[in-house]
C-alpha cells in the first residue's frame, strides 16, 4: 500500500505543477492560493498540501525538475569544450525545458519582482541551481569565491532571462546573443579575479 501511494506523488506534483501553471493565464501569481491549485487540478486540499506545503514549495520541485533537464546536457560535453561552451549548453538547455511554460513564468518573475521580500527567499534555491551548473561545467565552486561565482552566473542568467521572456525568434537568436555577451563578460572578469 505504500508503494502504491509513493508511486501516485510523481502524477499529483505534476497535476499541481500543471494546474498552478495554467491558472497564471486568468489570474496573477501573486493572488493564486494552494487552494486554487488544488481545486483546479482536483486533488483534495489535504493531498496537495502534503505535496506541496506552499507555492514557493511548489516553485523549488520546478526549478529542481529545471536543474535535472539541465545537468543531463553534461552528456553531450566534448572534451575540447571550453567552460564557456558548457555553461552557455547548461543555461540554454534550462530555456528549453521552460519554454512550454513561457508565459507562466513570465507570470511568476512579474509578480515576485514586486516583493523584494520574497526575491530574497527565492536567491539561495537560485544559487544552487547556479552552483549545480559550476560544477556540471568543470568550475569549483566551494567556499567564498564559489559563492562569488555562483552570484556572478547567477546575475548572468537573470539578464538573459529578461531577454527570453520576450524573445519570440523561432532560433531564440536574441536570447543566445545575450547569453553569449553575459558568459563572455564574466569570463573576462574571472580572469581578472585572483580564484
């Protein structure tokens, strides 16, 4: 019996993931309660809950899905790749799987940027997604300087990010060219860096 029940969570996350998603078309984020997502993707409140306790709970198991989409790119890495390379594949690869989810995320990055309060508690799941793609991509990234680095990629995607949110190119050309320009100055400032 609990086999089965531990085989059912994948299906409810997804079913919430879904249903939180799709109510972003009619409502803000910022006005959309777990009870709404419960009730739209018609699991009851008690199950959802032991699912997903809150949205920013919600908001951590996307961006953990994010981040296994991401770092299953480290097998197409060559062995000539350079940093660079990788981390413009890993960050890409991370557009990719948001892209079906364009607008909901546009959604979501509209209504957290308005609570400087809940900015601050997405940053440190942000820095270890940030960190996961360092390390996928060859980087240390422990102790201070790692921290550094990471707030640095960090910086990098956000800036990009604000690109692909209106970037309706079938090649994503204008998201790629801002990504190239972050991760180049980056570069130049690592190397200017005593790490």
């Amino acid at each position: 019996m609990l086999y089965c029940s531990m085989a059912k969570k994948p299906d409810i996350s997804q079913k919430l993931i879904d249903a939180a998603f799709n109510l972003t078309k009619d409502k803000r984020w910022r006005h959309i309660s777990m009870v709404n997502i419960a009730n739209h993707a018609e699991i009851p409140l008690s199950e959802a809950l032991s699912v997903f306790y809150n949205k920013d709970a919600l908001l951590n198991a996307v961006m953990g899905k994010a981040d296994q989409a991401t770092l299953g790119e480290c097998a197409n890495f060559q062995e000539d790749d350079s940093i660079k390379d990788k981390l413009f594949a890993l960050l890409m690869t991370r557009f990719d799987y948001l892209a079906p989810h364009r607008q909901a995320v546009k959604a979501i990055v509209k209504d957290t940027l308005c609570s400087p309060l809940h900015v601050a508690c997405q940053i440190p799941r942000i820095l270890q997604s940030t960190t996961l793609m360092l390390e996928a991509a060859g980087i240390q990234s422990s102790g201070p300087f790692g921290l550094i680095k990471a707030n640095g990629l960090a910086l990098v995607f956000a800036s990009t990010l604000r690109v692909w949110l209106s970037d309706d190119s079938e090649d994503l050309g204008p998201t790629m060219a801002s990504l190239d320009k972050g991760l180049g100055k980056a570069d130049k400032l690592a190397q200017r860096l005593p790490f």
